[in-house]
C-alpha cells in the first residue's frame, strides 16, 4: 500500500479522499492556492503545500506546480479527484515520467475516452449501444447539413472535446445548423481549446442514467449498478439517485456485462462511470465515459456498501477486485444526493463570501461531504458546490423523507444556496412520482413562476 498521496484538488472532494487515506493509515498532502490556505483540506491532511495564487489556472492547473510539490513532499501517488486535473491525460503521463502513480486509468486510455467522437466509436465497437449519429468529427457546415439529413431532425451538435453543456446545441431544422454549428464551435474552442464538434440524433425528453464501474489493473472489471442524474439545468446535474427507478434488475444485469467486456477490451482501470441516454420507450444509449470519480459516487457507495474512494486507493496499489470486494454486490434500498451550491436559488448566480451560520443535519442515514464551516469563506474563483447531502432510505420514499427533513436541519447563513431549491423540488409532484426526465427543471421553473 502507498505510504504518502497527494491530493490534487480542493474542498469536499480533498477532504474526501484525505479522509480514506486517514482510514488506511496512508499519510496524505494537500495542495492549496492562496485562496484556500484556511480550507479543510489544508487542516486535516499530513502535510500541505502552496502552490500558486487563487486562479487554477496558476494553481491547480498547474501541473508543473503540482508535480514539485509532489516531489518535494516525496509522495508514492497522486489522487486527482474530480473535475481540475482529474482527466488530463497528459498530466498522467507527466506522474507516470516522474514515477508517481496517478490514481486513475492509463493516459491512453484517459485520452480514447475523453475524446467524445472516439469514445462513441470504441463503445460501438464493443456492442455497446450508441445513439444514431456521425462517424466522427465533422468539418464543417456542408458535411454537418448532410449527417443531420442522415440522422433526421433533431440533432445535437457537441464538442468533442467537451464537458457541462459547453460546445453543445441543439438543431431542429437545416436553416438554423449553419449558425448553430458556427456557435457550438466557437464556444469549445474557447472553453476548451478545441472547436471541433461530432453529430447525435436528438432526445427530447431522455433520462440522464449512468453505470458506476470499477476495474483492477489485472483485468477484472466489476458494475456496481446505476445512478439517476435527469435532475439538471443547463447540463449541470442538482439531485441524483442510485438505483433508477427505470432499469429493471434483468437491464442491469446485462448492461453490466455489456459494459464489463467493453472496459475490458480497452485495458480500463480505477474508477469510471459510463453515462446513457434513456429514450421515451425505455431504450438506452452510450453518450460519454468519465475517467475518473463522481461527484455524486456517495449515492453508489449508499446502496451498496463499497467504498469507492478506498477502492480506487487499493487498486492503484496493485491489488485485484476480488481481494477489496469479495461478497457479491447487492444493491440495499434507495439513496438521493443533493449538491448545495452557493448560489442564488432564483437567479442562479453566484454567491461567494463569509459563512455565518453553518448546521450540517444528521440522523440514521444520513451523510454530508463538505469542506465548509462556520466564519469560512466561499471565494469566488472555484465551482459553487459547497456541500453535498445525501440520504439513504429503505426505498425512494423514506429517502425522499429524509431529505426533507435534513434540508429542514441544514443552515447555511451569510450567503445564498441552492437549499431553499431543493426543498421545493421535493415537494414537487412530478419528481416524488419519479416520472421526470432532463427536461424536469424547466417545466418546474415554469410551475414555480406561474404560482
């Protein structure tokens, strides 16, 4: 087992995966930009290292910072966590040169899956099903006009390269593409550093529906089952439940194995998850791999017991599946995540400053991941979630309950968040009946308004 992990990240996710590492007995060091340095994070790991002022892009995107202070710390491997570093290839290929184990698949691999268009076509490969559309990056207007011909309108134009709904528009008829397709290329280049798009046919009312999955480096791959995340605005997902109430057990079992050999074929490893599209029949579609952990992986890790965090530790360490989970995994009741954003819970915008007030609820069941506290302060350089909530019941409504009652308990003063949100969402109709999809928000805004 590693004797020292740097944690390449910030907030709920470093104290995250700091505390796993307390649990194992693995000494750990933050990394923190000038913002940060009275962060969580900062307090609890082993050892913590400045490395640069409060923009990422000269801290914690800056691998060349990154990777000195892991040296100078002298650490065994780097936990990447999510968002920032944690699917940049070729910040994986600098650990793997520097010999530090990055925790998370090979950079190849990291690479095949990040490209969208490539992914698409790797999965379809491996029988894995994908939603009509073209063969790979699309050059231009005139062949983006015939692929859309070929698929049938509507179409969504994304951006190979792309990620939170930037680089992505949707297409309903062939006088709109040319500027549309002008707009989404524009967007990704800016957003990404590369503007160039792939086609899918269009869903208009899907259910956003990913597999967490996890995979030794010895070729065993395991499925531990769904999560629901149609609960979006804007491409950004609010509230995400494990198990869906759409995929029966006999759906699961063989979208597992589907899965299963596809990861396999690839040489994946660590952790993932494989999101779909779920159709109006119920028929579901690969869209994307992330090579990396969830945000909302507590929801798994309620339902089924597995440590995810701990896990990806093990198996960066070398040992195989069957040695960290060596019973058969069931999935136990119903669990539900709220992601707190300091946000404006009617305008959306941002709300950074000082916390006043901070009550986290608890109870049987009951789990919140954050890395905030009273008289902290939310800067305003970072994502906006401050807080995760997540509840676990014996089925969707004692979760539901739960929730409620815990959003009830949770005081959060001095700055605006998402809670008085959530609390509407569920006592909201539509979604306690479970027959939402990715449009859910939009005709929840337009009830809210109309009240």
């Amino acid at each position: 087992m590693f004797r020292k992990v740097l944690i390449a990240n910030r907030g709920e996710i470093a104290l995250r995966v700091i505390s796993a590492c307390k649990e194992m007995g693995i000494r750990t060091v933050a990394v923190y930009s000038e913002a940060d340095r009275n962060s969580l994070h900062v307090r609890f790991a082993d050892e913590a290292i400045c490395i640069g002022p409060a923009r990422s892009a000269e801290s914690y995107l800056n691998v060349p910072a990154v990777i000195s202070a892991a040296e100078i710390a002298d650490v065994d491997a780097i936990h990447p966590g999510y968002g920032l570093l944690s699917e940049n290839a070729n910040f994986a290929e600098v650990c793997r040169a520097s010999n530090i184990k990055f925790i998370g698949p090979p950079p190849e691999v990291t690479r095949m899956m990040g490209e969208k268009s490539t992914a698409r076509q790797t999965m379809k490969k491996a029988k894995v099903p994908i939603l009509p559309g073209s063969d790979g990056v699309i050059p231009d207007e005139g062949e983006a006009l015939e692929w859309a011909r070929t698929v049938g309108y509507p179409v969504i134009l994304k951006a190979v390269a792309g990620g939170g709904g930037r680089g992505m528009r949707i297409c309903r008829t062939k006088e709109e593409l040319p500027a549309l397709f002008q707009q989404a290329s524009n967007e990704a280049a800016s957003a990404f550093g590369n503007g160039e798009l792939y086609m899918e046919k269009f869903i208009e009312r899907p259910r956003h529906i990913e597999f967490q999955v996890l995979a030794d480096e010895h070729g065993h791959v395991m499925s531990l089952g769904e999560r629901e995340c149609s609960i979006q605005r804007r491409h950004q997902k609010l509230i995400e439940e494990a198990p869906s109430l759409m995929v029966t057990p006999k759906m699961r079992e063989e979208l597992g194995k589907t899965i299963k050999r596809s990861l396999e074929n690839i040489g994946y490893w660590n952790a993932g998850t494989i999101e779909f599209l779920m159709d109006e029949d119920g028929k579901i579609y690969f869209i994307e791999m992330n090579t990396r952990i969830q945000v909302e992986h507590c929801v798994t890790e309620m339902v089924t017991g597995v440590d995810l965090v701990k896990a990806q530790l093990r198996i960066a360490a070398g040992e195989k599946l069957n040695s960290i989970i060596t019973e058969p995994v069931q999935i136990r009741g119903h669990a539900i995540e709220c992601r707190i954003n300091a946000e404006h819970p009617e305008r959306f915008t941002p709300s950074a400053g000082k916390i006043t007030a901070f009550n986290v609820p608890g109870g049987n069941g009951v789990r919140v991941d954050t890395a905030q506290y009273a008289e902290g302060v939310v800067p305003p350089y970072y994502d906006s979630m401050i807080a995760k909530l997540i509840c676990h019941g014996r089925d969707r409504e004692e979760a539901m309950n739960k929730t409620q009652r815990a959003l009830d308990m949770f005081i959060v003063e001095g700055i605006h968040t998402t809670i008085p949100l959530h609390k509407r969402i569920f006592a909201d109709a539509e979604f306690r009946s479970g027959q939402f999809d990715t449009k859910f928000m939009e005709r929840f805004l337009e009830r809210q308004q109309g009240s």
